[in-house]
C-alpha cells in the first residue's frame, strides 16, 4: 500500500510542476517573440530617410485623425513600420543628417529613442531640417566647429524644445552625440545647452532664430579655433 501511495503522490507532485512550469514556459515564449519584433523594427529605423517617410505618414495620418493623441499617433506609426512602411526609402533628398555631423545613420542611442517616441523622432528631424535651412540663411552654408556650426546646433535644440520639450530635446541631443569625443563633443553638447536655455514658449521661428543669433553674437556658444574651444562671436554673418 506504500508503494502505491507513493506512485500517487509521485503522479500529483509531477502534474503540478507541469501546471506551474508550462505558463512560464508559454511566458518566456512571448517575452521572447516581443523581444525578437522590437529588434526587427529597431534595425528598420536607420536613417533620415526613413524619418522623412516617418514624417510623411504622420502627417497623412494626422489630417485623417486630427484629434489623435500623441500616443495614438506613435502606435500608428509603429503599425507603419511593422508592416513594412520603411521597407524601400521612398525619399531620397536631404536631411538632417547632411549638416550635423555624424546624423545620417542614426546611431544605437538614437534608433533606440526613435523606437520608443517615432513621433518624437519625427519633431526632432524637422527641427533639424529647420535648423540647418536657417543656418544657410543667415550664413550662406552650414560649416563645421565654427560660428555656423555653434548657431545650427543652438538653434536645432531651441526649436527641439518648443516641439517635445526640454528634456526630450536634451535627451535626443545627448544622443546625438553617441559617437562624438573630445572637444568636437564638448563644443556640441555646450550650443546644445545653450539653445534648450532659451525661451522659445509663444515664440515664432523668426523670434527663436533672432534669439539664437544673440547668443552666438555675444559670445554664449562656442567653436573650436587651433583645437581649444572659443567663444562665438558675429562674423560670418549675413
């Protein structure tokens, strides 16, 4: 009778080990699977083209949706991307990415963020647009550790706050700057600050781009001259 108590008991203990260890078997399956499409959806954010087709897509979405919320817009466009939006690069013009260096491929720090926030990742790529346009406006091209490198990165987290706010714009600047080193990184993450210091609420483009023009006038931002970083000042402007 022993033995057959024991055969029971054996039976019992197994078939609950199974009832407890087949959900979390079943769990780790799904983890696994969401994990996998992230992946696949992160490697398929690379570049400012894919963020100019991002742009497209929400606008079209937008004035379909016009009440839609931020959120709703951002599961929409994850849907988009999910199903294969970004799969061929319909736009082939510039972007961001030809005027601040080192933003063309968009590094691990940024394809992490654009995942997480694509409209967010939408506002800081037209601001980046903007922000370059504005620079050969006022200086006739956009150059690099000069005065006209301090204004574009100045100016591109000025109106990055006005769109997404401060720390957002803070962390994708940050981001930005995944790959950059020394004094070049240094130079960068100082006109990014100094652009995120200025008051941009109620402010037109016009208002932000005189402001930042101010900044770099007065000495606030900052190039690099002989490999030290140096004040700003106005020369090189229109």
């Amino acid at each position: 009778m022993l033995k057959k108590k024991s055969g029971w008991l054996s039976i019992v203990a197994l078939m609950s080990i199974l009832m407890v260890v087949s959900p979390m078997n079943v769990f780790a399956a799904e983890s696994e699977n969401t994990t996998r499409v992230n992946q696949d959806v992160t490697v398929e954010i690379r570049d400012t083209n894919d963020l100019a087709t991002l742009s497209d897509e929400l606008d079209r979405f937008v004035q379909l949706n016009p009440d839609s919320t931020e959120e709703e817009q951002d599961a929409h466009l994850i849907e988009f991307i999910k199903n294969g939006g970004l799969s061929n690069n319909r736009i082939d013009s510039r972007g961001v990415g030809d005027y601040l260096p080192g933003y063309g491929s968009l590094n691990p720090a940024e394809r992490k963020l654009a995942l997480a926030h694509p409209v967010q990742a939408v506002k800081v790529y037209n601001a980046g647009k903007t922000a370059t346009n504005k620079t050969i406006e006022v200086y006739g091209q956009n150059g690099w550790q000069d005065n006209s490198d301090a204004f574009r990165h100045c100016l591109w987290n000025a109106l990055m706050k006005q769109s997404i706010g401060v720390s957002a714009a803070e962390k994708w600047a940050t981001a930005h700057e995944y790959n950059s080193s020394g004094v070049d990184k240094a130079m960068d993450l100082h006109n990014n600050s100094i652009g995120r210091g200025i008051n941009v609420s109620g402010q037109s483009t016009a208002n932000i781009v005189d402001s930042v023009k101010a900044k770099v006038r007065d000495g606030s931002c900052r190039r690099i001259i002989n490999g030290s970083l140096v004040a700003t000042d106005g020369s090189g402007m229109k």
